[in-house]
C-alpha cells in the first residue's frame, strides 16, 4: 500500500506545526504496520497533519460545523467493487493531538495522532462509532491494533471477543448502501476523545 504523510502549512504562516522528521517517520511506520494488521495490502492513503485553524476549515467544509475536530476520514474506494484497493484520505489535527496525550496523561502526541490514524483506517474496513455499543467496540479494537503492535492502549479497555467483532463488522457492511464513486463529505469525523 501507498501511504504519504503531508503537514500542510498552518493558515497562520508564522506558526510552525510542532511535527519533527523522526515523528513523521514513526507516524507513517506504525500506520503501515496497523493497515497490515487490518489486511489492507493495497490502495493509496494520504495522512494530512494540519493545526486547529485548517482543520476548522475543512470541518466547515465538509459538515458545516466551525469548529476544530480530531480527525476527518475520507474513503473514497469504490464500493461497488469486491476487493477495490483502498482510496483514503484522513485529515488529523496535531493540536488536538497534542492537548489530549496532555490531558490523557501520556504525553505522546505521535500516539494520538497515530490513535486517529487507526480510527480512520478501521471506519474503511466496516467499523462504526454512532452507538456507544458500536464506539466501545471500534475503541477495543483500536486498543488491539495498537498492543498488537506493542505499543499501550490507550483507551484501556477489555480486549474483543471474536464474536463482537465478526458481528459489529458484518452488521455495519450489511447497513452502509452508499452509492459508488468519489464522495465530497467526510464519513466519519469522530470527536471522540472530548
């Protein structure tokens, strides 16, 4: 699988985006190892890391809602097709990244940024967040993935059964009827970790 991370300028150009080249770097390794864990072999995925300004803009953009958000997922595979390589774009807010490893107390913004990274992917491959049944169940899994990977949870949840998890994705596949081609709205912003 392809995979870029872009830090897009701040709309602000006197402020610098607090993501150093090493960050960047373990970002985008440890996405491509949780996009293993998912199977997802193939397709393009384009990370964009932008501040608090940008991503008010995109949030008006896309939801009519002018506030910042944590991330922003764009899937843009053709769901008429078996198998499609994936077509994903995920919009992630550093600074909210930053406030709540500050507040979460783990102090890794590359963790939480990595955390939306994984939400993002696995909202592509059937998962859901618009119950609080369904978000515990996405949460557990993002906790999985990131253990699998040997890193902490973050959310410090009971590990997923088989049956939660083949369950919630076969019922959230059977209810998604969207119609094939590019799409101009997010599907998922999640806001999640306020």
């Amino acid at each position: 699988m392809r995979m870029d991370i872009e830090i897009l300028p701040p709309a602000n150009r006197r402020i610098r985006l607090a993501v150093p080249p090493a960050m960047r770097r373990w970002i985008h390794q440890q996405a491509q190892s949780a996009a293993r864990l998912m199977s997802v072999a193939s397709g393009n995925w384009v990370i964009h890391l932008v501040d608090d300004q940008r991503m008010i803009q995109y949030h008006q953009q896309s939801m009519n809602l002018a506030t910042t958000t944590d991330v922003l997922t764009f899937n843009y595979t053709p769901t008429d097709l078996k198998a499609a390589p994936l077509d994903l774009e995920t919009i992630i807010c550093v600074d909210e990244a930053q406030r709540q490893a500050a507040i979460r107390d783990h102090q890794l913004p590359e963790l939480e940024i990595l955390l939306y990274a994984i939400h993002s992917l696995l909202h592509c491959v059937g998962y859901d967040d618009l119950t609080p049944r369904q978000a515990r169940i996405m949460h557990r899994k993002e906790d999985s993935i990131l253990q699998q990977m040997g890193l902490p949870a973050v959310y410090h949840t009971a590990p997923l059964t088989a049956a939660d998890t083949d369950n919630h994705v076969s019922k959230v596949a059977a209810s998604q009827n969207r119609a094939p081609g590019r799409r101009k709205t997010p599907t998922h912003a999640w806001g999640g970790r306020r």
